[in-house]
C-alpha cells in the first residue's frame, strides 16, 4: 500500500510540476465548448430573429397577403416583421436596427397575377451574415410557391387580374362561383399529395435535461458530458504518454530494479491519474453546471463517474502507448484512437445532433458511453442500479486493462 | 555478496553473456572490465533482475534474484550507465522517491537524504530542478540514488563515464566510501586506470565470456614481465615466425601479413635485432608500438584488440 501511495504520489508531484499541461487539459476543452456553446445560441435567452422591415408601396391585397405571411404567428418565432416607409427602413437599415428591408413595389399584386416580370427589392445588413440569408431563403421559397399556383391556377388568376384591371370592384355572383369552384377542383387533385403530404418530416430533438428550477434547458446542456469526456481524453493521453517519457529517461528501467513491483507502479499511475482526472473534470463540471443551472447536487456523483471513465480510457490509452515501437509512434497511434472517439463519441457534436446510424457507434465507444451515462446523471434521470451497474462495468473493464498494461509493461522496460 | 553461476543471456542466436561465473566479497570491489558489447551491462542487467537470464544463476546475499527477486533486490542498490533521474524534481525530490522504493519513510529517510546529497556536495542545491545541474552533479547524484538506502550490494555500471576529471575523483571516492561501509561493489568499467585504482579483484570480459579473473598482481602475473611490441606494415607471417624463433624470449602473439604482435622482455634494448631480423626477411615496418605490462597489455595478448577499441 505504501508502494502504491508513493508511485502515485511521484506521478501527481510531477503533473504539479508541469502547471502548463494541467492548464492545456482543461482550456483546450472548455474552449471548444464554449464556442460550440455559442454558435448553437447559448444557454437560452431570447432566440436570435430576422427582424425584418416592410415597405408595402403596392398596398394591394396581394401584398398584404405577402406581409401577412410573413408576419403570421408560425413565423413570429424566428421573424419579426414591421411595416415603415421606404425612406425610414434605409435609414434604420443603415443604423444596423434591422437584418433586412423588404421593398414591395407598386403595381406587384398585378403583375403577380398576370404572371409579369416584377421585383421584389430586399436591402440587407452587411453586418449581419445569417438572419439576412434567412430573409432571402423565405422570399425565395415565396417566389416558388407563386410558380407553382400559376402551374394549378393559372387561368383562374388571370381571370381575377382581369378583373381588377377592368375596373370592376365587385365581380358576378357566378363568376365567383365558377372561380371557386375551379379553385376547389385544382386543390381536390392534389389532395392526395397534400393532405397529408407525401413528405413525412420527423423532427429529433436533443433529450432536454431539466434544470435545477425545473424546466427545461437548451441544447446547450447536451454539450457538457461531451466537453468533460474531451478534457479526461485528453488528460489521459497526455498522462499515459508519460510512461514514454520515463522510459528515455531510464528511470523505468531503474524502478524495475527496486523492490517496486509491476503492479505499484501500474496501479500507482493510474490513482495519480484518477485524482488528475478527479480535478479536471470537476471543474469543468463546476462551471458548466453552474452555467447551465443544473443542480450541483449531482456534482460528486458527475465527478466520481468522469474519474473513473477517466481512469479506464487513461488505462486504455497506456496500453496503447505500450505496444508502440517508439514515443512518436505511440503518440501517433494514441492521436489516431483519441480524434475519431472524440467526432464519434459526442465530443465535437452530441449524439442527439448525429445521423442516427453515427449516433448508434458512437454510443458504443468508449468516450461515447461514459458520456450518455454522464448525460443521465447530470438529468438526474440515472437509477441507482443503472450508476451500480455503469461504476461495475468501468472496474470490469479497468481490471482487463490493467492485467494487459501490467503484463506488456515488464518488456517494455526492459528493451 | 554477489554469486553469478553460469550465467547466461541470449538474444535468439546472439550470446550476450556466454556462462561466467564470479563470485563479489563485501567490502571489496569487483571490477568487470571489458570492452563496449562485451556483455557488462547485460550482466549487469541480469544481477539487478532488470533481465531474466537464459541460464544460470545470480544469488546476491543468498537470495535468487529470479525466484526470490524482490528480498534480493530489497539490499540491492542499482546506478546505472544512463542517467536515471526526473529531471524535472529536484534533489531531494529524487532522493525520497528512491529512498521510498526501499522502504525507507519519515524522519529515517530525511536524515539520510541529508546525509547523502552532503556527501555527494549537492546540499547547497538540493531544491533546484535536477534539468539545471551540470553533468557532474547529475552523476553524482544519479549514485547518490543509488545509495540512499545504504545496500548491502551496489551494482556501478560505468558511473563515471562522460564525466570531467574532477567529478570522476568525487564518484570514486563515494564508491570507496560504500565499500568501507561494507558494501559489495560491483563495478564494470572501460577505464582501466580506474580499474586499477579502486578494484580488489577483477574479471576481463569479452564477447560475452570472462577470459581472465584475479586480483590486480594475479593479472598482472598473467600478463607476464613481457612488454607488447606491435609492428604494423608487410609481412610474411611464416618467415617471421621463424625469424623471430631464432630470438630468445621472443613470443609470436600474432602474426598477419599486416601486423606482428610480439611479446618479449626488455623490449626497447632488443629492436634494433627485430628490425634487422625483419629487414633480412625483406619485410616493411610502417609504425611500432611498444606497450608495458598491465591489465592493457593482458587484454592486448588475450583478445588481440585494445580495451576501447
């Protein structure tokens, strides 16, 4: 036991004395995560909107049918349309207080209806690159949809448009009822196609976690274990790539000279690296909680479950390390496991945001696992036996590594 | 005490170490000597239980050091020929390391610590990182290690090597110093001065094998009160065999086309005659070496090849 305290203290000594690398493992991830954070809105907030400007100079029913589309409760959620005057929307556009300024020209409704050239003018902010592009993709699809009710309606519009240029304000009974009828016609056609549509769209949504007030939280929080499980991945590599280093400096060989045996000095670096493993991930887990809202009651538990994957992936890696012809070799070989596990295990994207087949492998990695069972925990949605169960199958798998380690480790030394 | 019975370590078809046997006193140095691949360090590897060895048998204090490897190695300190240090710790952060894989603990093992890097004049520094000592003192304390728990046994695998002639006069001095103490030292070197001045008794190794043990006058006795003359240039071997059998006292070591490796007493009065003798033969001498006896000139006679060679 002594044996046992003094490697893993030697080890844990040694990190001290290398403040950079701690400071690496734990920036490198937290930085990533951040950024990834950001880019998919934050924690929560009020939603990013296209907040779009009308100049409605046609002032036509089919232009307040183009305004009212686009100021309609299913879009309210990512636009927010107000009608001004040309002269005000530049000017507001100018002064960055909109993403874009839409211009609907006199004499647009007719044109629409006799299916005429006419232009729709969008002014965007240059300093905004994404909700103007939004705008854009929703006045295209605007224009597709005109194209293709002429393609159905054709005949029945031009009749309308003929109409209105004739100057009658109000059409015959009949002539109405003809129209709607037609209408009526055209639409029963396509019933087939549209009610329901032959596009089925299935919308997956990340798990949401609950926060410690109770209600859901973002997408945001699906990053966490994914952020975490980075820092011990990289925490490990760097930890068990080590053994390189006191190799070149013959003080592996000399340990093996000493009444030290194989299994102090395995077991040693792998405590060291726990309690390693123990601190970056809980203050990773700190701030992202504590960011998140999630209860820090959950905390200990997060912790211990990270150190211990930690302590199996860094056993992992280690045997890696072992079975390499050289420190750049090992190095090689452990970069070439630790980058695909952390784009498959949900470090880079979570799971939830995978292809569903790409979601399936990565859960079965190593990384992959401990982070789902780290997602549970963080919801408070993990059982006792499901934590009994997770804690048991990390000792299984630490137990087969370590007797692999132990037994390649005495080679290793000695050539 | 050391025993070494037959050992022997191969590498697939390559013999490191060819069956030698030895046996190291306490309180006395055994010197192996020989040159680079002659197998020290592979025996040596074999001692300390860094190597199984293929055959045979190491016994340090009466414990196998492959059936009973962790008491053998519990009296057993190891320096070894690289340096073995964590170059990012300090002195004393490597001294407790070491000491602690001996068992040593507490106060018994700060007084040591103490103890030590005072007698290896490392005291003044001994909280600085190990990465800004000069080689020296990396030398010295990469022994200091070695010591910390005072073993019975101290293997030295050419602690001096690449060190200025200052910190080779300390290194040797701390190594007497062990064996005062009464330690058994093992010691392999290709310093011959050294060999000369610090071992008891001594064993000449070479391609595995050990080709002549004894203490220093035993050697020197086998060397015989012979000098070495080493003729380079063209020769026929057979005419000069019988040339030089004419002369009295004179031993044919060797005898190739290119050189004659002769063994005589008194060379230095006698080489006007050799040369005549070679001149008449119609041989041509380029350069001569005249060597006296000593532990070069035995292994010169027993491998035909210099110690550093």
């Amino acid at each position: 036991m002594n044996r046992l305290v003094l490697v893993a203290r030697q080890n844990l000594l040694r990190c001290l004395k290398d403040p950079a690398a701690l400071i690496l493992w734990l920036f490198i991830p937290l930085l990533i995560g951040t950024l990834l954070v950001l880019a998919m809105g934050g924690r929560g907030g009020p939603k990013p909107r296209v907040h779009l400007l009308i100049a409605d100079e046609d002032d036509s029913f089919g232009s307040r049918l183009v305004t009212g589309a686009l100021t309609s409760d299913r879009t309210a959620d990512f636009v927010q349309a107000e009608k001004v005057d040309r002269g005000t929307g530049r000017q507001r556009l100018e002064k960055g207080d909109a993403s874009a300024l839409l211009v609907i020209p006199k004499g647009f409704a007719q044109a629409v209806l006799r299916e005429e050239p006419t232009r729709l003018l969008l002014l965007t902010n240059p300093a905004q690159r994404i909700l103007p592009g939004i705008a854009e993709e929703m006045l295209r699809l605007l224009s597709e949809a005109v194209f293709y009710a002429h393609r159905l309606l054709g005949p029945e519009l031009h009749q309308i448009a003929q109409a209105a240029t004739a100057g009658k304000s109000v059409m015959p009974d009949a002539e109405i009822s003809r129209l709607s009828v037609s209408v009526n016609d055209a639409i029963r056609g396509l019933r087939s196609y549209l009610f329901p549509p032959v596009i089925k769209l299935e919308s997956v949504e990340p798990p949401q976690l609950a926060s410690s007030a109770g209600g859901a939280v973002s997408f945001a929080i699906s990053f966490l274990p994914g952020i975490v499980l980075m820092a011990l991945l990289f925490a490990a590599q760097g930890l068990s790539n080590d053994i390189w280093r006191e190799r070149e400096t013959g003080v592996l060989r000399r340990m093996v000279t000493t009444p030290l045996d194989l299994t102090s000095i395995v077991v040693g670096k792998v405590l060291s690296a726990t309690a390693v493993l123990a601190a970056t991930s809980g203050v990773i887990l700190a701030v992202g909680m504590a960011y998140l809202e999630i209860s820090l009651a959950r905390w200990p538990l997060a912790v211990a479950w990270s150190a211990g994957s930690g302590a199996v992936l860094t056993l992992l890696l280690l045997v890696i390390q072992l079975h390499a012809s050289s420190h750049r070799a090992a190095s090689f070989l452990t970069f070439s496991v630790l980058f695909p596990l952390l784009m498959l295990g949900g470090s880079m994207f979570p799971l939830a945001a995978m292809p569903r087949w790409m979601a399936a492998v990565g859960a079965c990695t190593p990384n992959g696992w401990a982070a789902s069972r780290l997602n549970d925990i963080l919801a408070g949605q993990a059982t006792g036996s499901a934590v009994a169960t997770g804690f048991l199958s990390i000792l299984v798998a630490g137990a087969l590594l370590f007797f692999w380690s132990r037994g390649r480790l005495a080679s290793f030394a000695r050539r | 005490m050391i025993e070494v019975t037959g050992l022997q370590k191969r590498y697939g078809e390559l013999v490191a170490v060819d069956g030698i046997s030895f046996r190291a006193e306490p309180g006395q140095i055994f010197g192996l000597l020989g040159p680079n691949g002659a197998g020290k360090t592979t025996t040596i590897g074999c001692i300390s239980g860094l190597l199984e060895p293929t055959g045979g048998h190491v016994r340090l204090l009466g414990h196998d050091v492959v059936t009973a490897g962790r008491t053998a190695r519990q009296q057993l300190g190891v320096v070894p020929q690289e340096l073995a240090l964590y170059e990012d710790l300090s002195a004393t952060e490597n001294l407790l390391f070491w000491g602690g894989t001996y068992g040593l603990r507490g106060a018994t093992l700060k007084a040591r610590i103490r103890e030590v890097l005072t007698t290896i004049g490392l005291l003044d520094r001994a909280h600085e990182p190990v990465k800004r000592f000069s080689g020296g003192m990396k030398r010295r304390l990469n022994l200091g290690c070695g010591i910390v728990h005072q073993p019975k046994v101290l293997l030295l695998d050419e602690p001096t090597a690449g060190v200025d002639p200052q910190s080779r006069m300390r290194l040797l001095d701390l190594v007497r110093d062990e064996v005062a103490r009464g330690a058994c030292v093992l010691y392999t070197t290709h310093y011959l001065e050294e060999a000369e001045s610090l071992c008891h008794r001594l064993a000449i190794m070479d391609h595995g094998k050990i080709i002549a043990a004894g203490t220093l006058p035993e050697l020197r006795a086998m060397a015989g009160e012979s000098d070495l003359l080493v003729l380079r240039g063209r020769f026929e071997p057979d005419q000069a065999r019988v040339a030089f059998g004419a002369l009295a006292g004179v031993e044919v070591v060797e005898a190739t086309t290119e050189a004659l490796r002769l063994a005589l007493p008194d060379a230095s009065h006698k080489l006007a005659a050799i040369f005549a003798s070679l001149a008449a033969g119609g041989a041509e001498i380029r350069e001569t070496t005249l060597t006296q006896p000593s532990l070069e000139t035995l292994f010169i006679k027993l491998t035909g090849r210099k110690l550093r060679e």
